[in-house]
C-alpha cells in the first residue's frame, strides 16, 4: 500500500489539515511541496513545477529518504543544493498527516531571498561551530597551567598528553570554522550521519573537560553501558556538541564530584534503534536560579510542572541563554531528544516535587534515539569454523590500538576466535592510559598497535612507553607488536632500536596474526621481519570485474561464514566511502592522508583488492602533498561501486 492510499484510508482525520495545507501552498509564491519519503507529491504549486520538483526532482536533486529521516527526528531541517543551475534554499518541514508521514519543502522564492537564506544559516552555523572552540582552548590552557605547575615527570607527561588532544581538537574547530567561511562546510554537512563509536565520543569528550575540572577541584567519574563494539549512526557533531555542553555546564557548577552514566538499550519499536540516556550529576549545591531559568529557556520546556520543579523562573529579568545553552538547546532538538533537569538529593537521586529534602547538586538527563550502525546490526555470534585453534591463545591478554573502526574490529574477531582475552582503544593516548591501569602488568600480555595512528603515531607511542618504564611511571613490561601497511628498512630499524618484538605488514591473514602473537609472547624474543607470504594476492590482476582477492576472501568466508565476512568487507568498502565523500568535499586537509591510511588497511585486510590499490595511490599523492585529480576521484566512485556489487554477489 502507498503513501497516498495511507492518506487516503486515515481521509476523514486528515482532511481538515491536508485542506489548510492545500490553501497555505496554493497562495504561496515560493516552491512548496508535500511529499511522502518515498518521493511520491502529495501537494505542489507552480513554482515548484518550474524549478522541477516533482518526484524524479526531488529524488534526483536531494538524498531525499535520508532528508526526510533528518527532518522527522528533528521537526525540521534547512535545506541547500544546487539544482539544474538553481540554488534552492529552504527548510523541509515534518507533517504527520494521521497513520502517514509527510514533508513540506519549502524554497526561497528569488534568488535574493536564497543568498539572504544562505548566509543567516551559515552565519548560525559560524556561530556554533566557532563556540565550539571554547572548551578545548580552556582545556588547552587548564592543562599547559597545570604541567608548567607540576613536578612529577608522570604527571606533566599526562598533562602534555592532555595538551596534545585538547589542540588536535581546537585545530580541527579552526578548520571547520575556515570551512563554513569559505562556504565548503554547510549546515547540511554538519547533519549528516555518521557511523561512530558512542563510548568512545564519551570518553574523548571527558578527556577534554578533565583538565578544566581539575583546574576546579572536581574529580569527574563514568560509568558506560554500551559495549565499546558497538557503533550507531546519527548526527555525530551533534552528539559531541550536546555532550561538551553538558559536561563544561556540570563542571562549572558542579563543585567537587561530577558523575556520567551512559546507557544504551534497544528501543520498544525496533532493535536497530537505541534509546539513549547521557546523564550528569553533580553535588555542586544546585544551580543558582539565573542559570536554571537559562537553561530552562534555551531548552524551552512545555512541562511546566518540571520548570517549577527545577525552580526555573519564566520571567524576561533572568536573562537570555548564553550561547553554549543555545549551541546545546540546538544539538538536542536536531538529535530529536529530551532534556530534563532535577535538584539531586543527598542520596544521590533526584529530588520530587514538594520535597523539603536539601539540594546538593543537579541532575541532567538527556535521551534520544540512534540508529545502530548497518554493518553492526546483526553482530556475529554464532559459531563459525576457524582455521586456528580456538585455545591458540588461551591465556594470552591483548591490547590492540587501531584507529580504523573495521580494521580494530576485524583484528579483535580474530584474536577472540583464538580464546585471546583483547581490549582495544582507538589512539596511542588511550592505549597509554589502559596500560597505566591497575590491572593492566597483569593482564595485558602484548601491546598489538598500528603504526599510523591519530594524536601520537605507532613509534611516538612506543617511545612514550619507554620514557614512562625507565621514569618509573609505568609497571607494565610486555611484549610489543607492531602493524605497518608500508613497510620500509628505515621503519624497521626505527622499531628494531626501540625494542619491539616484530612488525606485521598489512595485509595479513588471520592464521599468521594468531600464530605471531603466540610466538611473540610464548618466545623470550623474537627478531623483527614481516612475515613471509602475508601479502594479498598483488595488484597486476586487478580490474573492476574482479575486484576482490578471490583466496583471501574465501579464507575469511571459511574462517567466519558467509554473512560475517560479508559485514567486515562492507563495513572497509563503508571507511573508504567515507574517505571518498571527505575529500570530495572538503578537499585535501591534514588528516587525508591518516584517513586513507586506515581506510587501506582496512580493505586489505579484508580482501578488497582494487580498492586498496586505488586508495594507496591517493595515500602516496597525500603523503607528497600532491593535488587528487577529479580523474582519480571518479576512478575511485567506480571502484567502490563495483567492490560493492562484488560484495553483494558473494556466496
């Protein structure tokens, strides 16, 4: 049944509101347009027929099933794109018309009105993106404060540390301000969804705001549901924008302890949705009443027993919300979610309404939705045939630091199915921190690490460990393995000087990871070489009717079955995608050439031959600071079309 036979069976509920819908489009003179998600017009005017918005123009000039998703979860969402030699400027709007959806799109009707339309949004967007900038700069600044203050090598080593994310972030703010200036970064850039880890934007969120909270005497825990595996798609610069403001907001007011709990549960509806909750507490002695009555007005409570509950005043003497309260207000509405605030009790929890019960802290509680990621939606766990022994690595702990998502993931797959007990961490700053932990000398056997890596590379983390031993800062002594996709004799002698026990050269199978990590542990050492014969199946036979490394592939679909192997190939062919959409629209930037190097290795490892090929080429010309050429970017698009449709046709 279509969406109009939708409308058409719910007629007798619909009717009055599709009439004053009918009479409001029909007078207008910009472009309007009624439509359901599928594309099918329900209602137009004649100035959307000039500029071509029917249904094969909305589906040709807009992404438009995932516009619509945006725009539900959020009410509404501006729109810009060039069509047809047009630019349209607009905001397409939800409608729920009874046991239907709809989307009202509307343009600007000149082009006057769209530039006018054009900077307001990019002006707002100017605004938060650059406010985003604060919180690292004070972070930045909290923590150089606190080394140059500190004695103790170890902790000015934390500190630098803390330092070197806090202006890796701030340097990415700067770029994406430059970017909205420019024009090259838009508002609908800034929505679009993402696949990414929540636990870890949680922990890289409180990474930034701990050196402002020690420069306050605050000591901030987490406590984190979801498994570190788990990924969600959604609007990720939203996420971490509602997430910092959270956080500085609790800091701020949150005198010596401020408490982070993050869940994450399947939705009554689906379980490819999670219901989110972010909630901060605090026992700062409540917030005073101005910045109550800000926040209540930013976020623009209709429950106004919770705003007398909160003790949130209405009246225009409380002031205007300052512009980290409006930055979050936004990030929580284009997320489509909830906001509550409650006085908190001695006990911990929140304080009811009437209760004369002492207010040592406050209480915020955000919740909304995330779809869960395509390629983790169905996680593998059932059993599947493998070509090493699940007992090769009994015993054995591991510790993996890999920034690419697939690539961590498929390294972690594979050593588990070998009976390894694995943690594994994003970047070398998290790695160092899992190794200073309390349990770590006992049960982390090996340090597994990637040598291309974000913040501090695979070398710089080896080195810092070193430094860390001989200070006396760190008791962990294990054995290091190192991962290289571009293995050269420079990089081998660097590693060989420094002590680690053997680099791997990506692509390499999963039999020989196992059986290296054993030896690497069970040998009292081990001397440093790649590992013979590791490499996939070369590049001379690649074309876009064979895309894949055909005896690979089959050991992965052997090793993990058919539909697992299938979702590590896609979830590598999805990062190179990603790298793709980045530099077709943003151009080379400083983080190109890592992204692609993951991205890489990514496919290598699972077989995806000529796109592998294809994005080494791109590594090298970033790498030499070379311009990419419309030529390859088209290249590229082909390649992972056709790794798709290969990946698709598997089995």
């Amino acid at each position: 049944m279509t969406r109009k036979a939708d409308l058409s069976k719910d007629a007798t509920t619909v009717r009055p509101v599709l009439q004053a819908i009918a009479r409001l489009i029909s007078t207008d003179r910009r472009a309007v347009i009624l439509a359901t998600d599928k594309a099918e017009v329900l209602l137009s005017n004649a100035p959307a027929t000039r500029v071509g918005m029917d249904t094969e123009g909305l589906s040709t000039a807009f992404d438009w099933p995932v516009l619509c998703a945006r725009a539900r979860r959020a009410g509404s969402i501006a729109v810009s794109k060039n069509f047809r030699n047009t630019e349209l400027e607009g905001e397409l709007v939800y409608v729920p018309l009874g046991a239907a959806d709809s989307f009202m799109l509307r343009l600007a009707e000149t082009d006057q009105e769209a530039a006018v339309l054009r900077n307001r949004t990019r002006t707002a967007t100017l605004l938060r993106v650059s406010h985003d900038l604060r919180t690292p700069i004070q972070s930045l600044l909290a923590a150089t404060d606190a080394m140059l203050n500190s004695k103790d090598t170890g902790t000015a080593d934390t500190r630098r540390d803390q330092m070197q994310r806090s202006a890796q972030l701030a340097l990415s703010h700067i770029d994406n301000v430059i970017k909205v200036i420019r024009g090259e970064l838009t508002t609908a850039d800034i929505q679009s969804d993402e696949d990414f880890s929540l636990a870890e934007e949680v922990r890289a969120t409180l990474d930034m705001i701990r050196p402002i909270a020690g420069t306050r005497g605050t000591s901030v825990a987490l406590t984190i549901d979801p498994p570190a595996e788990e990924r969600v798609n959604g609007p990720v610069r939203f996420v971490r924008a509602l997430l910092q403001n959270m956080f500085d907001n609790s800091v701020k007011h949150g005198g010596t302890k401020v408490e982070v709990r993050v869940t994450s549960e399947s939705t009554a509806e689906t379980a490819a949705k999670r219901n989110i909750l972010v909630e901060v507490s605090d026992l700062g002695g409540g917030l005073p009443e101005a910045q109550k009555a800000r926040l209540m007005r930013a976020i623009d409570l209709a429950d106004i027993s919770l705003a007398r509950q909160s003790g949130a005043a209405s009246g225009p003497a409380e002031g205007r919300p300052s512009a980290g309260l409006n930055v979050l207000a936004y990030a929580l509405s284009q997320l489509g979610g909830t906001l509550e605030v409650f006085d908190r009790g001695e006990d911990g929890e929140a304080i009811a309404e009437g209760s004369t019960a002492k207010v040592a802290g406050t209480i915020l509680r955000a919740r909304f939705d995330l779809a869960v990621a395509e390629e983790s939606a169905h996680p593998a766990t059932a059993p599947h045939p493998v070509a090493v022994d699940s007992q090769l690595l009994r015993g054995i702990g591991v510790l993996v630091v890999e920034d690419s998502p697939s690539s961590r993931d498929w390294v972690v797959h594979c050593l588990r199915a070998a009976g390894a007990q694995v943690v594994a961490v994003e970047n070398g700053l998290r790695a160092l921190e899992a190794l200073q932990g309390p349990d770590a000398v006992a049960n982390i056997d090996l340090l597994l690490t990637d040598m291309t890596l974000p913040y501090i590379n695979g070398l710089e983390l080896v080195q810092q460990i070193i430094a860390q031993q001989t200070s006396g800062a760190l008791a962990w002594r294990g054995k290091i393995l190192g991962l290289s996709a571009h293995m050269d004799d420079d990089l081998r002698k660097a590693c060989l000087k420094l002590g680690m026990a053997q680099l791997l050269e990506k692509p390499i199978r999963s039999v020989d990871l196992c059986r290296s990590v054993q030896d690497v542990v069970r040998a009292s050492s081990c001397d440093i070489a790649p590992m013979p014969d590791q490499k996939a199946a070369g590049g001379a036979d690649c074309s876009r009717a064979d895309p894949l490394a055909e005896s690979m592939v089959k050991e992965l679909v052997a090793q993990l079955g058919l539909d697992t192997a299938r979702g590590f190939m896609l979830r590598a062919r999805s990062e190179a995608q990603a790298v793709f959409e980045d530099i077709l629209h943003q151009g080379m930037h400083a983080d190109t050439g890592r992204m692609l190097h993951a991205a890489t290795g990514a496919c290598g490892l699972t077989g995806l031959k000529l796109l592998e090929r294809s994005l080494r080429e791109l590594e090298i010309l970033a790498k030499a600071s070379k311009p990419i050429s419309e030529t390859q970017l088209g290249d590229l698009k082909a390649t992972l079309a056709a790794t798709g449709r290969a990946i698709e046709h598997l089995g």
